[in-house]
C-alpha cells in the first residue's frame, strides 16, 4: 500500500479571516492586556450569536466553568451531578469549588450524560447538574430542564465543544449554552473557534453576570478600585486574543458548514460497514460536527487500538474518546460506569481539522477498510 507521508491533523484551526489585521491593530494600540476594544466587541458579538443577554470573556473554558459554579454558589457540602464521560476540567471545576462531582454513566444514544442514571443520583446535597455537549453533540435539554425544575437545580452547559449546535425547546431552536442558567464555552486552539487560549460564560440572568464579573475581576467592587467585597478571581481573557476571537467568531457559520461538510463525506464513505457505528440523536437537536467521532467494534476486524495504531503508520492522527472520569486517579469510585467504559474503549475521533479536503477523507476511509 501507498505510504502517505502528509499528516492528516485531528483538529487544526482556520485563522485566515480577519484575526491576523484584528490582532495587530489590538497589538497597535497597546491596550494588550484585559482592556480593550476587541473584550467588549467579542463578548458582544458572541451574546448575539448564542442567543443570550449576556457574555463573558473568560482565560479558558475550564476558568468558565470554575466562575460559572462559584457564581451558582456552588460550594462545600454540595453535590454536582457530572457526566463521567467528559474531559477532566468538568469535575476538577466542580472539586475547586469544594463540591462533590457526582459521576454520571452515559446515554448509550447520544453519548451525553444518561437521565435515568442522573435521577437515581440526586441527593439532598444535589445542588447542579454540568450537561456537557460531548463531540458537539447536544445533550436532551429539554428533560434536563425539566429535571431541575423538579429537583431545584441549577444547569450549567458546558458547551466547549458545541458552539453554534441547537436543541429545539417547545417550538423554538435555541443555541446550546444558552438553555441553562449560564452555559461555558472554550476557545482552546483545537476547538470550534479559538482564541489560543480562552472561554466565555453565557447566560440571560443580569444578577449572575454581574456576581461573574466581579468574581473574574479579583472580587473587586466595581465602584471603588482595591475594595473586595468578595475573594474573586483573576480570569480575564486578553483583548490580544478577544481580537483572533472576533475574527473567528466573524466567519464561525462558515467553520461550522466546513465541519458538517467534513462529516459528510466520512459518512458517505463509512456508513454501512460492519462495525462502525455513530452517534443516534433525535430531531429536535442539531448537532455541530467538532470531531468526526465513530465507534468500531465486531465485526470490524482490529479493535480500536489496533486500528489507530495503522492509520498512525498512514500519517492519520487520531484520538480515542476520554478516558471516563472514575478512571482518573483523583476520582477512582466503586460504581460502575458499563456505558461510559464501553464507548471510551471503543470510541475514536478521525482527523477533523480545518483545510481537510475531500480527497484527504477518502483516503483516510480507504484506510480505515484496507
Ligand atoms: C476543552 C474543554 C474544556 C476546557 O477548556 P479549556 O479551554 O481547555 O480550559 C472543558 N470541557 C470540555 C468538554 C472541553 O472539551
């Protein structure tokens, strides 16, 4: 077999609109640090896009989430109901806070955190659920919302790999991130858009973004320079990477068209084959396709290992889905999480990167089937 020696990236951004004449006029005027323009035009910006009354700019989406529960009062003698397949910023932002991250096994359909799991573990000390939007893939909102009205919880949307994916409530389709009482999103260099690094917290609750503001501010009093009130944070994103952020979040339809296209063409190309399965969502979400995610299992003939470690050999990257949080040494548990270890030891995420065209894809599933 032909050797391709090009490598083909999991995820690569596409910074070729305005970021680079945006980032040098912020650099031009000197204002580099967290004051600036470009903060106040992006947070802005990403509000309108998501739908929300209000955005946040925050370092990174794991300082999103952080600022998102301390705001909740989330906080000792608490519990956070967390999906246990995720990426380990979920419940170290709930541990931070003093809190118990209460895992969560998964929906064997879409992935996300599994319902009737998550109400059988609701307990007088459950205070929040964290709905994360695994591989841009909606979480059922509309149960979710539902359930906390019943239990008195709060929501936080964690949609650092899902902006821009919708979820239909009632009759409306509404943005993720913007369905909870605040949603967190990241801009980490791998993600839907990026900053380098960044995040942003989202919600249409006045008094919860301005107790976020304060806190990502070091808890300073916005009336008097050098009073806190309050121990707070310093979780500012700088307007050096509010201004790439403007950029990307300028051009982020045609990003997402470009990850949908991607997905496309490996469907086109996978669908069918024994073996390979995807995800299952009902119609009232639309996902965002942040990484091409599939399942192998038999009758495909290698096992997932297997097969990642051949295409590594035909320069095609690949990632296998997160390790499940009760297999992380901090949270090691005595339950049992049968979905989440079956779709962590199965699941692989193929090249998704911007630039990837739609001979690269064909030649990856070539691939994947010889
Ligand atoms: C990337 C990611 C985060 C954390 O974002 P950073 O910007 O890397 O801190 C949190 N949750 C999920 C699900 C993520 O994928």
């Amino acid at each position: 077999m032909k050797i391709n020696k090009k490598i083909f990236p999991v995820a690569r951004p596409d910074l070729t609109g305005k970021e680079k004449y945006y980032l040098n006029e912020a650099f031009a005027s000197s204002w580099i640090s967290s004051k600036g323009e470009y903060i106040d035009k992006f947070e802005i910006a990403f509000a309108k896009f998501i739908g929300c009354h209000y955005a946040l700019s925050t370092s990174n989406g794991t300082t999103a989430l952080h600022l998102a529960l301390v705001a909740l009062g989330i906080g000792k003698d608490q519990e956070v109901l967390v999906p246990d397949l995720t990426f380990i910023a979920c419940p170290n932002s709930v541990f931070y806070t003093g809190a118990r991250p209460v895992l969560i096994d998964t929906d064997k359909k879409n992935w996300n955190i599994n319902l009737e799991d998550l109400e059988k573990k609701i307990s007088k000390k459950t205070t929040a659920i964290m709905a994360v939007h695994l591989y841009g893939i909606p979480c059922d909102m509309e149960s979710i919302m539902i359930l906390s009205q019943k239990y008195k919880l709060k929501v936080i949307e964690d949609a650092a790999e899902a902006h821009g994916s919708e979820v239909k409530i009632g009759k409306i389709w509404k943005k993720t991130g913007s369905i909870g009482h605040v949603g967190c999103f990241s801009f980490f260099g791998n993600k839907i858009i990026t900053t380098g690094e960044g995040g942003m917290v989202t919600t249409n609750d006045q008094a919860l973004f301005e107790r976020m503001k304060i806190l990502r501010d070091h808890g300073q009093d916005p009336d008097r320079r050098y009073c806190h009130p309050v121990i707070g944070f310093n979780y500012r994103m700088t307007n050096l990477a509010a201004a790439i952020g403007l950029g990307q979040l300028e051009r982020i339809q045609k990003l997402i068209n470009a990850k949908k296209e991607i997905a496309r063409h490996y469907l086109s190309c996978l669908k069918g084959i024994p073996g390979i399965t995807f995800p299952e969502f009902a119609g009232n979400v639309k996902p965002v396709n942040w990484l091409f995610s599939v399942i192998i299992d038999k009758p495909f003939k290698l096992n997932r290992n297997q097969l990642m470690e051949k295409l590594q050999k035909n320069g095609i990257e690949t990632r296998p889905f997160f390790v499940p949080v009760h297999r992380q040494p901090p949270y090691y548990n005595r339950q049992t999480f049968p979905n989440a270890d079956y779709f962590a030891d199965h699941g692989i995420n193929l090249p998704s990167g911007y630039f990837l065209e739609k001979n690269d894809i064909k030649y990856i599933c070539q691939s994947i089937l010889d």
